[in-house]
C-alpha cells in the first residue's frame, strides 16, 4: 500500500467519514481548508487509480467507495511510521511522547490498564 501524500490523506479522511458519495459530498466532509472542487475532484480520480477507491458511474456522475478501510490504512502507516521514526520500538514511540509532555500519566495508566485486559 502507498503512502499517500497531505492532500490524498485529507481527501480520504472526508471519503472515509462520508462512506461513499460522490466529490460534493467528500467537500461537505472534509476538513478546513476545503479545496476548490475540481482540485479534490483530481484527487479522488487519483486516489482510484492508486486502487484507494472504485467508483460506479450514475448518470452523469460518479459516486466512489473506499476499497482501503481507514483502520488498514492506520495500521499500515503506523507501523511504517514506528520502524522509520523510532527503531521498530512501540516503547520507544511512547516515551518520545512522554519526554515531549504531549501524554500524562492518566493516559499512560490508560493504556497499561488496556493492555493488561487485552483490549
């Protein structure tokens, strides 16, 4: 699976939240900035022909589906983010989090407790 850039991602965020529809509906979904319609227009043809989404044509109009489900997409980017950025250490991602004071020890206990109960 490729690595999408900044604009794709954006544009499968709205996709994902929307479901499926068609580019009017991924721009009511999508996050500020809204791009002009024919900017994510040319992003959603791209992200079909990245085998990101398929599309069916009703009338005039296409409405596309995601083939990728956001939590693949999540997993693998993860995961390529961790071995890129932090030696394949899940542990070591963690405490780049602590050390930059971006989690607590509330939510460092949270996700102990998670992992204990195997969720």
């Amino acid at each position: 699976m490729e690595k999408l850039t900044q604009q794709e991602e954006s544009a499968m965020q709205a996709v994902w939240k929307a479901g499926k529809g068609f580019v009017k509906d991924f721009l009511e979904e999508h996050a500020d900035p809204v791009p002009p319609y024919t900017t994510l227009a040319s992003t959603i043809k791209n992200l079909e022909k990245k085998g990101f989404l398929q599309s069916r044509k009703i009338g005039n109009v296409y409405e596309y589906t995601p083939v990728i489900a956001e939590a693949d997409y999540k997993q693998k980017f993860m995961n390529g983010f961790v071995k890129n950025y932090f030696e394949n250490s899940y542990k070591e991602l963690v405490t780049f989090f602590a050390k930059e004071k971006k989690i607590s020890p509330d939510e460092l206990k949270e996700i102990i407790n998670m992992i204990e109960k195997g969720k």
